[in-house]
C-alpha cells in the first residue's frame, strides 16, 4: 500500500484500487469508471478487510475493466517513457518506472509513473494517469470556480470532478456544478471558458442569445475556445 499525493492505494493483483475513506458510509462501495478501481469505505475499516473485499470482487472487477477498455474511443497512445502527457496547455514528458505503485508525481517537466511491470504494463501507467488528472481537477477546478464565480455574480454549490462520456460539464437547479476530469488536458483558458460556461447557466438553463450574453460579459473571447473545444476534444483522450 502507499499513500502519497494524498492517496491511499491498494496493490490487488493486476490492478491498483484507489482506496477512499468517508466518515458517511456504513457499507463498502466498490467502483470501476473508464477502467479505474476505486473503493468507498467507511473510515476505520482495516486495510485486511478492503483487500479481502478487492479479493472476492476480482473476477467481477476486471470484467468491468475489460468493458470499459473495449468500449473506449480508440487512442495512439502507449503509455511509454517519453510519451507526451498535456496538462493545461502544455506537454510533459512520461517517465515510466518498474517498481512499487507510487502516485505519479510532476516534476522538472516529467511525469513519474511507477508500477509493476513498467511499460510492460500500459494499462496500469495509464489508470495511474488517470487518477492524476482527477486529483489536479479536484484540486485546480474547485479554485476556478471560486475565482470566476464573483464575476459570473452567482455562488455555486458543490463542485464535482466526474467522468462524463460526452461533454465537459453540467450544472443542476440547485447550484451544484460538476467537469470532465479529462478538460485538465486542455490549454488553461479552455478551462476557465468550461468554468464561466457552467456558471452562466446558474443565470439561464439555455444556450438563448441571452445566455450566450452572460458568457460574453465574463469571457469576450469565449468564442476563441469554445472553437478550440470543439475542433480538438478527439486530443483529449486517454
């Protein structure tokens, strides 16, 4: 097991489980989303119980694994030491190492992935990945919205990091917002056009000109990277 970059993970055997403590729960809650493990469990359960849990879950598992891998768009990508990795606009290097589990750590303009196997093990490298990503959502996303929220003039709820098939945000009537993980592989102004689009529809549930008006308040050059969304989301795949 390590913790590190605020983690706590579980080696099960072909896969790494992100393991995720809440004080809320009563019961263990295993998921699966775009290949990657993740365990919900109540705060004090022992570390013997969740692998015994990831034990008697494998098969069932990596089958959902095995869904998630045919069923996602297809990707050049191999996973490889050198590999380019973008993140907010610009490329890091991937540097792949053959060893313990570690969460990936930026540094110098590298990306270090440590797993077993290496880059024997490209799928592994790239749920590591993944889960990158996620924790910089859930860190830098939150921030957005609380700076660019004062200039929208609305004040959100919750702020959610997900993993949605086919667009880069949502909102609901009771103010909670909620991004793409994967919107972190895009420039850095992206992002704040994904941020201030969510917000402005905490003023107007529609795409009316109206709407595109609060937008054009905040962000005048919306128009730029809502183009660059649009003709360039196929790069942010994974």
């Amino acid at each position: 097991m390590n913790t590190t970059d605020n983690g706590e993970y579980r080696d099960a055997g072909g896969f790494i489980a992100e393991v995720i403590r809440s004080s809320r729960r009563k019961t263990a809650d295993i998921r699966v989303e775009q290949g990657v493990v993740s365990i919900i469990v109540p705060e004090e359960l022992s570390d013997e119980r969740i692998d015994r849990l990831l034990a008697d879950k494998r098969s069932w598992i990596k089958e959902k694994m095995l869904v998630h891998r045919e069923a996602r768009p297809a990707s050049a990508r191999r996973f490889v030491s050198g590999e380019a990795i973008p993140y907010l606009g610009r490329n890091y290097r991937l540097k792949v190492i053959d060893g313990p589990f570690k969460a990936p750590k930026l540094d110098k303009g590298e990306l270090f992935v440590s797993v077993p196997g290496g880059s024997d093990a490209p799928e592994m490298v790239r749920n590591a990945v993944i889960r990158w990503y996620r924790r910089r959502a859930a860190e830098k996303l939150p921030a957005k919205v609380g700076r660019l929220a004062p200039s929208v003039g609305v004040s959100p709820g919750k702020v959610e990091i997900k993993a949605f098939r086919s667009r880069w945000g949502s909102c609901t009537p009771k103010g909670d917002v909620a991004f793409n993980w994967r919107i972190m592989m895009a420039p850095n102004r992206v992002v704040d056009y994904v941020v201030v689009h969510e917000l402005c529809h905490l003023i107007r549930y529609d795409h009316s000109s109206a709407y595109w008006r609060e937008v054009a308040r905040v962000m005048p050059d919306y128009a730029q990277w809502r183009d660059w969304l649009r003709d360039a989301s196929h790069a942010l795949e994974i």
